[in-house]
C-alpha cells in the first residue's frame, strides 16, 4: 500500500540492519524515512522534524520503547503522533503491556509489511480526519 500523502516515519531500533531494511521498505512505499539507534534521539529527530508515525522497538539502550512513548506523548510535537511498536517479544503479556501503555499498535518482527503498511495509512487517515474536524486545527487528546 502506497502512501496517500507523504508523511514521515520514524524508525527507533538498535539493530541496525533491520532499520535499513524497513526504512528501505517504506521509502519504496511513498513514506519519508527517519531513523534513531535510540530513545535519546528519536526525541531529538521528533523536536526537529514534523513526525507523523513511530516505529519503536521495546528492547532498547538508553531509553527502552515504554519510557519513549511516555517522552513522546509529553512532548507537543509528539502527543497525536501514531506511535507503534515493533519487536521480537512476542508474548500476549507483551501485547497486553503495550496496549495498557498506549501504543497504537504492537507488531512482532518479523511483522507482515503489508500490515504494517495498511495501519500506517489507516492511522494516518483516520488523525488527518480528526484533524479536519478541529476547528482550531488541533487534535483532541
């Protein structure tokens, strides 16, 4: 699935060749692709550039994928982003954990991409269509 409008994803993995390959992958999708080792970064990437979509792992230094999406949603840039994580813990505990969390979606690698990609779009319409409803151009919380 092609991207209707370009947006920017942005990939949070510590494994370097599996960030090359998905950012591959969604670039030849349409997508404009960021990427960071690490929590650390990808808040700076996300203070820097117009973020549409995360995609995080859980495992990770520094910053592990939970304490990232609490970071995200303080930060004003990042509080209607789409944040999804991807990683090889693969448990209902860890769906469950998630989902309590607040992802918008949790994938196990190696994920489907054509789901993946068919939930990014669908995210992303579905906050643009929110977004049009506000009439001072915010979305709700």
């Amino acid at each position: 699935m092609r991207a209707a409008s370009p947006c920017t994803v942005l990939i949070v993995d510590d494994e370097r060749d599996y960030v090359n390959t998905l950012a591959l992958l969604l670039q030849t999708s349409g997508y404009r692709v960021l990427t960071a080792p690490d929590g650390e970064l990808a808040l700076e990437a996300l203070r820097s550039h117009a973020v549409q979509v995360v995609l995080t792992d859980l495992a990770m230094p520094v910053i592990d994928g939970f304490r990232l999406l609490e970071a995200i949603r303080a930060e004003p840039a990042g509080r209607h982003a789409l944040v999804m994580a991807i990683s090889g813990w693969g448990g209902r505990d860890t769906h469950a954990r998630c989902t309590r969390a607040g992802f918008d979606a949790f994938f196990v690698k190696p994920c489907d991409l054509r789901d993946l990609l068919w939930t990014i779009a669908a995210g992303v319409a579905r906050q643009s269509r929110i977004a049009e409803q506000e009439p001072s151009g915010t979305m709700p919380l």
